[in-house]
C-alpha cells in the first residue's frame, strides 16, 4: 500500500499523529529511539525533516536506523532538493505557497522531480502554509507570513492548494512556536477544502491537540516536544490519546 493511500485509509477511521524528528538535533540511534517510542503509543508515520544544517547522509543514516526498529512509514519532510533519501517511504512534495521566494514555492521542487524519479520515492503533492510567527521555518522559507486574525487569507491559500490537485493542506506555526494555529483558523480551512488538513507547530499539550481536533483537523504533527522531554512515551502517550473524541 502507498503511503497516501495508508493517509486515506487511517483517516476513514481516526484522526492521525505524526512524529517529526530532525536529523540535526538528534543522532541517527537517538532519533531511532524516538521513533520507537512514539510508535508504541500509537503514532501513525515518522516524518524527518529540518529548516537548518541537514545533509543527505545525516538524512540517509537517520531513516536507516529507525527502519531498523519501526515498521511506520517513514515521510520524508524536506527542507529541499539535496535531502531526498531513497530509505524514506515516500516524500511531502510540497510547495510553500506563502513564500516571497520561488526557491520555495517551485525552483527547490524543479530540482527535487528528477531525483524522486531516478530513486522512485512516492511523492505526496502537499499545500504547505506558514502562520504567524513562523519561527525559523519563516525566516528560512521567506514566508509571507499568515496573520492569525486574517483567517480568509488561509482560506484562499487552501482553496488555492487543492484546486493545484494538491492531496494536503498543511498548516504550520513554526517549530517551537509559542502558541499553535489558531481553531478559528483552521475550522474555516476545513470547511472550504475536501482534502486532509495537516497542523503543526507549537502543539505541546492533549489540550491543545483536542482544540485542534474539534476545529477540523486531520492529522496533528508534534516534533519539539519528543526533542525536549526525557520520558518520549509519557508526553506523547497523552498528546495521541487527545485525538480521540
């Protein structure tokens, strides 16, 4: 089964967790432990990824280990064209649509399309959208940041991603971000578009996780915290069992 359809499936019968783990906060062992943790409380996929510092063989060696102890699909999360492992199951192809910069909205993906053919990774087309405050991810992709009270500024965005027959819409905060996307926000993209909506950013507690939730929201993405707690297990035990009504 492709990962999409994995996506499609899942999401037939419960919202979705994803673990966002960063090659360059965490070595390939540590992030392997990570990973396995977060699997034994029910997260659905590992995604790897980081705005800063990756290489290909930090990338390479990362997805290898966690293979070795988890059978999730690992989701590469690119940061461009030069993270692109043949180890990932499948890739977020995505476009940053609210950069001030073509490196991020296409040129960065013109020079990824060669490289997923030649190692035939499955390539998810995904709307990517950064929200106020962005954090380094903002700062690196040169996004036009989303005001949080600009609530149909997102709404166009979304729209925008589906009718390009993108498959995701991904709202992002910025890793580490005080507060995450607001509800009324993401309540109003769900609304409009007919594909999963993705958040993340910013989510620390299961009480924001069941705002979240309750406003529409497909899949939730965690990744500062499993980079900060010492008990994986614990935190993000109670953040995925958040997801249920």
């Amino acid at each position: 089964m492709k990962v999409m359809e994995y996506i499609e499936e899942t999401l037939k019968k419960e919202k979705m967790h994803m673990t966002l783990i960063d090659p360059e906060k965490k070595t390939p062992r540590e992030s392997a432990e990570i990973a396995l943790a977060a699997s034994r409380v029910g997260t659905h996929a590992i995604m790897i990824g980081g705005s800063t510092g990756l290489t290909l063989e930090m990338i390479n060696e990362t997805i290898k280990e966690i293979k070795s102890l988890v059978k999730l699909p690992v989701i590469i999360f690119p940061s461009g064209a030069g993270v692109l492992s043949p180890y990932a199951d499948a890739l977020f192809f995505m476009s940053l649509l609210n950069s001030n910069s073509l490196e991020y909205v296409v040129r960065q993906q013109v020079r990824g399309a060669p490289i997923v053919r030649k190692i035939g990774i499955e390539p998810i087309p995904m709307g990517y959208l950064v929200v106020e405050p962005g954090m380094t991810v903002g700062r690196v992709g040169q996004a036009d940041l989303l005001r949080r009270d600009r609530i149909e500024d997102a709404v166009a965005y979304a729209l925008t991603a589906q009718y390009f027959g993108m498959h995701l819409v991904y709202l992002e905060a910025g890793s580490g971000a005080p507060e995450p996307v607001p509800p009324d926000m993401i309540r109003a993209v769900k609304e409009a578009i007919d594909v999963p909506l993705i958040v993340g950013g910013g989510i620390r507690t299961p009480q924001q996780v069941k705002k979240i939730v309750d406003a529409g929201a497909d899949i939730i993405v965690t990744g500062t915290i499993v980079e900060e707690v010492e008990d994986v297990e614990s935190h993000l035990g109670k953040i995925i069992a958040a997801l249920s009504p």
